[in-house]
C-alpha cells in the first residue's frame, strides 16, 4: 500500500472487527509514516569523531532519499562550493574534486566538526512521488514549506558535550521565521557560554544574487567566481 493509497484503503476498516480491526490500523499507520532520515545521521551527534573540535559548522538537512550524490556533507559539490571555500579559508588548495577521506582528514587536521539541523522528516513518505519531487530539490525553502514534523539535531547538547568548541557557524542565514526558531536556542548558548556565533553566507548557488550586487556596485572590483565571493564573505565572518 502507498501513502497515496493509504486513506484510500482504509475505509475497508469497517469490514473489520476486534483485533483484526486494530492490527490493520496499525500496519496501515506504520506505511503512513515513513521518515526521511538524514543520510549521515550517525555522525550528527559528533559521537563518531576521535578528535576534540574547536569549530562546529551547521548545515540544515541531507536526505537519504531520493538519490542523493552526496558521500558527505555538502558533498553534491556540483551546486555547493563548501569544499572549495573552506580550505581556501585556511590558505590550502581547493578540495572540491577530493574524496570523503580526504575532506574528514581535512577537518581532522583543523579541528573542524560538521553536522545539521534536522536528523529526520518524519511526516514524509518514501512512496510519495511528490515527496521525492520535494526532497530531491534539495531546496530549504521547500522543506520547510511542505512538511511539518521534523526531528531536530540537539546542537545545544553537542555544545555541552563539547566544551573544546569555541566558535559556531551556520551556513545560511535565519531571516525566516522558522531558522530563526530552530536557531535561536542555539544563539542563546553561544551568548551565555562565551562562544563565537556566526551565520555564513550560503556556499551554494543561491548566493548569486547577492554575488551579482556585489559586482554592480564595485564595477572597478569585480569577482568573477561566486565560489571567490563567499570566500570573500567568509573571511569576514571567520574567527581568524
């Protein structure tokens, strides 16, 4: 049965009776909730680092489904330039065409952790072909348009199971209300506790509009790349 088909056939319930009645609700709700997991949701909670980190970065959310490229985090580098910025930011080569091994022993070295906001979707379904459609954009606007029942990553707990951490960056920015909600505990720590917040400029391709003004309004200093102008943006948001 699909989530399409699930109201559908459930009025079949009334031919039912007793227990057969209440296990049929029950394997109809089971296929009703299918969540979106988080690709990399074991590594969300940091438990799998074996380094103490100074620099936790936050992204938003990585699904498992559908097909997603990605073998890492901000790993579908066609339309993400983090990998690019990031060690350029610390005066190395770009890592945009390295491997998973490479850009974990990158942040190894630098004492960078990664994770996200959201662990899972829970009121997405997997049979859905709108759903697919949804998350297969990849698009934050549109998560947060078409679903409503998300698991949050605790990034306040991770903050306390990690004092070494001193500096918090977020890759996009919280001028809706819903970022700013999810964030706001967040900031709230940080402030409390002595630790450098920051929201970065998106690394991705959304960042061309802002790009694009930059280069309008300085015609004498104009960047061509987009990945050089969140470099630029980064750097004056960075803790060093």
């Amino acid at each position: 049965m699909s989530c399409l088909n699930a109201k559908r056939n459930s009025t079949h319930l009334t031919s039912l009776t007793g227990n057969c009645l209440i296990f049929r609700f029950e394997k109809i709700q089971s296929r009703l909730h299918m969540p979106c997991n988080h690709k990399f949701r074991n590594y969300l909670d940091l438990e799998r680092i074996d380094f103490e980190p100074n620099t936790l970065i936050v992204g938003t959310f990585n699904p498992e489904w559908p097909a997603n490229s990605a073998e890492w985090f901000y790993g579908r580098t066609a339309g993400n330039y983090f990998w690019d910025v990031l060690p350029r930011l610390y005066g190395g080569q770009s890592l945009i065409n390295a491997t998973p091994v490479e850009w974990k022993q990158f942040c190894h070295d630098k004492k960078i952790a990664l994770t996200d906001l959201i662990s899972s979707v829970d009121d997405a379904c997997a049979d859905n072909p709108e759903h697919n459609k949804i998350l297969g954009g990849f698009s934050d606007k549109a998560l947060v348009y078409n679903f409503d029942d998300f698991v949050y990553v605790d990034i306040v707990r991770i903050l306390r199971n990690h004092p070494s951490i001193k500096n918090v960056y977020l890759t996009r920015g919280i001028t809706e209300a819903f970022w700013r909600h999810v964030w706001n505990p967040v900031n709230q720590y940080c402030s409390r506790n002595d630790i450098r917040e920051r929201k970065l400029l998106t690394p991705t391709a959304d960042a061309s509009y802002l790009h694009g003004a930059h280069n309008k309004e300085h015609p004498v200093d104009v960047m061509p790349l987009l990945e050089d102008y969140i470099l630029m943006r980064w750097k004056q948001d960075w803790h060093f």
